[in-house]
C-alpha cells in the first residue's frame, strides 16, 4: 500500500520551508512514504474537502494528522502510528 505525505501550507508560510526540510530529514526513517508540499490557494477543492483550515497542516493518506510542524521526534511517532493503522486498514 502506497504512503503519502503532504504538507499543506500557503504562499508567504512562514513554516513552509523549516517545515519541509524537518519533514524530510523524519522521512529519512519512513522509506515508504512519499511527500509533497500542496499549495493551499492553488488546491482549495482537495484542501476543503479534506477539511484543512490552518497552515501548515500535515495529512496523510488523506487524514489529518497535525496542525502545525512537531518537532522531529514527535513526528516521527505520528507517522509510524499512521503507517501503522493504515497498514491495518482492510
């Protein structure tokens, strides 16, 4: 099963790089997940119909799973329990 990570920021967020390269280096553990970076104002359809307010916001598989950039570690155990529950998901 395929894994996507996608932040969803705005054009001027402050967190947008910072974000993304914190992101990257937590990937460096999750092989099987892929990333993007999804510009909220160019995608307001998949940002409303997933139900994403605030920038940044980090969805996976189509779910939130946190407003605003955790730190690393805390990151990490965000997606090893989503990689988890989505690789149970039938």
């Amino acid at each position: 099963m395929p894994f996507m990570l996608e932040l969803f920021t705005h054009p001027g967020c402050m967190s947008r790089q910072d974000g993304s390269q914190l992101i990257l280096d937590a990937l460096n553990d999750f092989p099987q997940v892929s990333f993007r970076e999804v510009n909220m104002v160019a995608n307001c359809k998949r940002t409303s119909s997933l139900g994403v307010k605030m920038s940044p916001t980090l969805v996976f598989n189509d779910k939130i799973i946190t407003v605003g950039i955790p730190r690393t570690e805390e990151l990490k155990a965000l997606l090893q329990k989503a990689v988890k529950e989505s690789t149970h998901v039938s």
